[in-house]
C-alpha cells in the first residue's frame, strides 16, 4: 500500500508533488490545514441521510477535479472557508451531535483526509456516536478509502463518468472511469451492503450518486449498467436531475451543450432504464430541484472564526 502524503502530495490520483506543509497549494487548491466554509444541519441529502433532523454537512473548501459545471464552484477553487485545526475540527462534529444531526457528513474531504481521520478519532474518544460519512466525487485512490477503514461507515460517492471523453472534457480527469472503479470497489468491500436503524436512517453502507448532465443519457445508462451488474441491489443508487446551469458556461464555446437543464423526458428515460435492469433500490428526485437556492451559502456557519474571536476578546480586555 502507497504510503500518503502531503508533502509532497501524492493523496488522489493528480498526484502534483507539492509541500502542502510548507504552504504551497496543491491542484485541490489547498494547502495542508483543513479549510471548513460551513457546517450546519443540512436537509437536501437523500432522506435516509438528512431524515427529519438534517445531516451534519462539513463542508469543505477545494476539489481534485475542477469540474467547469461545478455546483459549488467558489467552494471548490478554494475561494471560501476557514483554516480549523484538528481539535477546531472535532469540536465541529460534537456540536453537530448536539444540534441533532443524524450524522456526521464530511463533504469533499479527500484532500484534507490526514487530517479528517485524527479529528473523527478525538471526537468520539469526547463521545461522538454518529455515524461518519465521506461525501466524495468517486476520483479516489484506492490506498485513500483503504485509510478510512474504522473512521467511515458511510460512503456517498459520485460516479460521474464511465466515457473517458466526458471525463477529461468537463473535469480534466480522462482516468475518472478506472479511478472511479477501483474507489468503488473499495468502498464496498469496507462498508458492506445497507444498514438502517429503526427510523430508516443509514448506518452503514453505500450509495452511489449520479448527476446527469444534459444531453448524456448514454454515459449515464453506461454508469447504471455498470452499477447493477457489479453491485445489484448491495449499494443504492441516487440518480438526481439537479444540473445547474450557470452563465459562465456561456462564455465556452466548447461546452455549450451544458447551458440548460435536464428536461424530464430525459430523466425520465434514464429512470425507466434503471427500472428496466430491475434495480429495486434506487433514489429518484423529484419537482424542481435545479434551482440555485438548493446551493447552501458557504457564510462559515458553524465554523469557528479565530480573528474574530481574539478581536473580541482584545475589545473586552480593553473594557476591563
């Protein structure tokens, strides 16, 4: 097993060779400290994730793909958030616990994973029972989810691509299929098949996320068909219509094509295709849910503010 670093930087498969110790900022855009923007209750998860209560959503600033249709685009440049240490981070997740999330869902953290484990792991020595989950875009080394073994128990993962132009076209990452694979692969063996508690909530298992992108039905019928003849019904599968469409598309010439929505004829027709291979458990999205206030505000809530605090603890000094 490839031994992870940061210094240089070999934790997804860019494989860039930065000194994140050292400050330099790696292709995720980030350096080796933990950038948070939010963490709040969040209730736009699938509904055995975000229940009645909300999901404990830490969301984390950065991205290895650079996706250009980027729902979460400032987020992902690295353009939001704050640096939180390990300890910041794990008082983070008890406060979720203490709001009543139903789970701990760290959302993007491959980048940051160093870090992230030694912070799940102090939160629950302070008494976190929550299950933990990893929200990633399914670009991950194998040797990364293998690290995760005793941390996670969930696993939502994107599967974005199965063709290779796709891929490199609209996220710079031809390899994404075989990644995606071998991550998937992983995951499963970790996770194991679907656990619910009593109200339906998931304890363990995975689900596999696919966006589908307009006028690509037929990598997404590749990503269903790949799903059900390797996994069956022992993962679940989220297909969502939410494709954002945003005006800096427009400025593309190239990539016009992702300047509208999905229209329900073509989601519908992807529905019936995973019906068709007779997968059972499958999350369909329905109403209008493209909509950009389903985008959270990255405003740091949740997130401890270090100058703020010491500017006002400085000002009641001075009272004294």
């Amino acid at each position: 097993m490839q031994e992870l670093t940061d210094n240089p930087c070999n934790l997804c498969d860019r494989e860039c060779g930065v000194n994140r110790r050292q400050g330099e900022k790696g292709y995720c855009f980030s350096g080796s400290r933990p950038v948070v923007a939010r963490a709040a209750l969040h209730m736009w998860e699938e509904p055995c994730i975000s229940g009645e209560m909300g999901s404990g959503a830490v969301f984390f600033a950065g991205c290895s793909l650079r996706c250009i249709y980027c729902q979460n685009f400032e987020l992902a440049r690295g353009r939001k958030g704050r640096e939180v240490t390990t300890e910041e981070l794990a008082d983070i997740f008890l406060s979720l616990q203490e709001q009543g999330a139903a789970n701990i869902n760290l959302v993007t953290p491959d980048h940051f994973t160093l870090a992230v484990i030694p912070a799940v792991r102090l939160a629950r020595e302070k008494g976190l029972t929550l299950p933990v989950i990893y929200n990633c875009s399914g670009y991950e080394k194998e040797e990364l989810i293998e690290s995760l073994q005793g941390t996670v128990d969930i696993f939502l993962v994107d599967f974005k691509y199965m063709e290779e132009e796709l891929a490199g076209k609209y996220s710079f990452a031809p390899d994404y299929p075989e990644v995606a694979k071998k991550a998937l692969a992983r995951m499963t063996e970790q996770a194991g098949t679907p656990v619910f508690d009593e109200r339906g909530m998931m304890q363990k298992g995975v689900i596999v996320r696919h966006l589908l992108l307009p006028g690509h039905k037929r990598n997404a019928r590749k990503v269903i068909s790949y799903i059900q003849q390797n996994y069956g019904d022992s993962v679940i599968l989220s297909l969502m219509n939410q494709y954002t469409p945003f005006e800096r598309l427009k400025e593309r010439e190239d990539c016009r094509e992702l300047c509208r929505k999905v229209t329900k004829r073509e989601y519908e027709a992807v529905i019936d295709y995973a019906l068709s291979l007779g997968m059972e458990n499958v999350f369909i999205q329905e109403g209008e849910t493209a909509e950009e206030s389903f985008i959270p505000e990255f405003d740091g809530e949740g997130v401890p503010d270090r100058q703020q605090e010491e500017q006002t603890w400085q000002e009641e000094s001075s009272q004294q």
